[in-house]
C-alpha cells in the first residue's frame, strides 16, 4: 500500500510539474535551457507513459488491466487537480507568486496556467473515464448514463465519480482474487469429473442460442476441466417432452465422449426434467448424479392460484404470444401453457408420487433466496411478492424454500445485507457480481463435490 502511494505521489508530481511548463521548478532552483528543456522532454515522455500503461496489474487480463488504468488515471487526475490548487495558492501565500514573472500582476501567471492545467490533466480524466465506463461491467445502465449526463453538475458529479470509482476498485480486487483461485483450480483439473456435465436449463429459456442461460459459469467450469454439454431442451413444454428431449441428448453426449453416464446439473423446471427421464424414461442406469438448483419440486402454490383466477382470455393470449415468439426462434412446438401447468403444486404432489428417486443415482439440491422484492428487477420483484403471500415463505421471485429440497440438501445461497440471491442470480443469468456470493466460485465447488465423490 505504501509503494502504491509513493508511485501516485510521483505522477501527480509529474503531472503537476508538466502542468506548470516547469515555471515553478525552475524559478525555485536555477536552471540552463537545456537542462530545463530535458527536464521537459522527460516529464513528456513520462505523462505519454501514464497515458498507455497507468499502472502494471500482475496476472490481470487485458480487460481488468484497462479497468485499474482507468480507476489509477481518475485517481492520480483529481490528486493533480488537488497539488497544483494546493502549489498555486503556497506561492501565493509566500509571496513567490510575483517573483516569477516580475512588474506583472500575480494572478496573470495563474491565468495563463489555466490552458495548459486544463488540457493536460483534462485528457487524463478522460482516458481514465472512457476506460472504466467501456470495461467496468458492475456499472449498471443507469449508473453509465448518470456519468454520461451529469459529469459536469458540481458536488452530483463528486459522488458519481465516487460510486464509479468504488465499483471499479471492487470489481478489479474481486476480479483479481477470482482469477487466483481459478487458476489453481485450473492447476488441480478440480472439475475434471469422472462423468461429462451436463447442464440442464428450466422454462422460458434456451441454452443454446443468443444468449448462454447460465451466464460465465460454463467458461469458468472448463477452465477448471469440466467436460460439459447442455440439455437442449425447448423453452417451454411439458416436463414429459422435454424429459425425452433431454433422453437423446443424454445419449447424444454418451455416444460422443464414450462415457458410462453423465452428471446432471439442472436449475427450476429442468430439475423436474430430470427426473422424469431418469426415473420414467429408462435414463437411471445412464445418470450418476442430479443436482437441482432452485427447482420447485413440490411445485408454486402462486401458479397453480394465477392459472385459477386469471381470466382464460389473457392466458390464451400470453400462450399464444409467447409460442409464437419462441417457435420463430427455433422451437418445434412451444407449449407455454403446458410447462406452467406441471409446475403446479397439485401438479407436483402427483409427480412426486408417479416419479420416485432412482436407485443408483446420487440426488442433491440447493436453493437461494431473495431478502426483499428490491433484490431484483421485474418481474421477479412482482412475483416475489405473490410468492410470499401464497407461498408463505422465503423464496428466490418464483420458488418457495422448502419447495426446492430434494435428496441431499445443500442448504440456502444468501448473503449478507438486503440484496439476497435470485431465481436467475444463481445462474448468473444478469452476469452480475453479488458481494458475497461469487457464483462461478460455488459451481466449481459443486462440480469438485461430485469430483470427490467419484462421479
């Protein structure tokens, strides 16, 4: 921490110094053109330097190494803004203000400063600025447009540059230590399991197309040695057809890797597909673990109320809409309504009863949980809300806590504070860092779990 104080101390020296064309320097020690002019040709080739590599990030990719630039340049930018105020009003305190151009009034060298301060330390303020808004990924929309619209408002403008540059700071340090740990990870093939990964995604979503549903995690995971497929299934069916989709892509990826059996890894709705193609349609003997993250096995009391109560218009309605947008992306035969009735609690009471836990196949579950409906945006934000008041419990904006708990409890993701963790929080699929929850970290430590197990 002192070597970093000492190294903004000597660029905003640097800063300052070029900022004043040495007036000060030399009219306090005595020097020849040419050692000035040198001086100055340093002090240039310095500040050019500040410019392209503001500060060496150790083991940093190229992305976070702009970010800490941007963050070093804002930071050492203002401090200059603060020695060179500070430098100006000490000489004129001391009286050496009027000697450096003599007969001359005192505030003429302070004006005819001003055009060169202003540029010099303007362009780094702007370096530092368009590399933290360009590669800053916890600056969220309305923060950006904020530092955008409202960076020349006196005293607003000093706390978003202090929110920014908070984000920034904490995104490089989390950032960084995440890159540590996955790199020994990495080192130890830590997901490198005995059988291939499959990730199997829940309703309303694809993971094949566009978008990746489970955010960084799947990079993350690779990096440490998982061999790993998706479940390919449509975004919305009924949980038998997309547990027979999820069948034969079960045995696609047998067939591709030569492998005994696979590892299922399934969030919401694809959990409940799971089960059914391991326990219904023959995949037992093909399975050797099921891990549902946030799936309603015991079903949303909130649905099954909203499938009784709204009116059977608007529900037509948003089928028909919702298949129609998802079969032009690709989907054979939608079936929105077909999805959301198996996710009902009577819905689920009868699976449950139809679909029995397989021998031979190693279950487990994990749930998290908002702390408010300001933990996320809409619509989890309103249906958190029908789920505590139908529900009457804690819940992740669309299933209930106890709800989630099959085989092996994992326990409940939540952090400390009002933020909590959300239905698509725990898949990342926001891309959005939760202080205290590194969510990449917690899929490596489920993998390296089936790992230590044998599977």
């Amino acid at each position: 921490m002192a070597s970093l104080w000492l190294w903004r101390a000597l660029r905003v020296l640097e800063v300052s110094c070029l900022a004043n064309y040495l007036l000060v320097f030399t009219e306090a020690v005595p020097l020849s053109g040419w050692t000035a002019g040198l001086m100055l040709l340093l002090l240039l080739g310095c500040y050019l330097a500040l410019h392209i590599r503001p500060r060496r990030a150790k083991g940093a990719t190229r992305r976070l190494r702009a970010l800490l630039g941007g963050y070093e340049l804002l930071i050492v930018s203002f401090l200059a803004i603060l020695a060179t105020g500070v430098l100006w009003l000490a000489l004129w305190r001391t009286g050496r203000l009027t000697a450096l151009i003599p007969g001359v009034p005192a505030w003429v060298p302070v004006v005819v400063d001003l055009p060169v301060c202003v540029p010099v330390i303007g362009l780094l303020v702007l370096n530092g600025f368009f590399r933290v808004l360009l590669t800053c990924k916890r600056l969220r929309i309305v923060w950006r447009a904020l530092l955008l619209l409202c960076w020349w408002v006196p005293v607003f403008n000093l706390y978003i540059f202090y929110r920014v540059l908070r984000a920034a700071h904490s995104e490089y340090y989390f950032e960084l230590g995440r890159l540590e740990r996955e790199s020994v990870h990495a080192e130890n093939a830590d997901c490198r399991t005995r059988y291939p990964i499959v990730l199997v995604h829940g309703i309303f979503f694809r993971d094949w197309q566009l978008v990746n549903y489970w955010g960084r995690i799947p990079q993350a995971l690779q990096k440490c040695g998982a061999v790993l497929y998706y479940g390919g299934q449509q975004s919305a069916a009924p949980v038998a057809v997309s547990a027979a989709e999820l069948k034969a892509r079960i045995e696609d990826v047998l067939r591709e890797t030569g492998a005994e059996k696979v590892n299922l890894i399934a969030h919401s709705k694809g959990g409940l597909d799971s089960r059914y193609a391991i326990s219904k349609l023959g995949m037992a003997p093909f399975v050797a673990s099921l891990t549902t993250i946030n799936t309603p096995h015991r079903g949303c009391v909130f649905a099954q109320h909203l499938l009784k109560t709204l009116p059977a218009g608007l529900i037509r309605q948003m089928e028909d809409k919702y298949n129609t947008v998802f079969h032009a992306l690709g989907d054979e035969k939608p079936d929105f309504l077909g999805g959301v009735r198996d996710l009902a609690a009577d819905a689920c009471v009868a699976f449950n009863k139809a679909v029995p836990n397989a021998d031979g196949v190693f279950y487990q579950s994990v749930m998290s949980t908002m702390r408010s409906p300001k933990s996320a945006g809409f619509p989890l934000d309103l249906t958190w809300r029908l789920v505590n008041k139908y529900d009457k419990e804690p819940n992740d904006g669309l299933v209930a806590r106890s709800s989630a708990e099959w085989g092996h409890f994992l326990g409940n993701l939540t952090v400390p504070g009002r933020r909590g963790i959300s239905h698509g929080d725990v898949i990342d699929l926001m891309r959005e860092d939760i202080e205290g929850f590194d969510v990449r970290e917690f899929y490596i430590g489920l993998v390296r779990g089936l790992k230590e197990k044998g599977l």
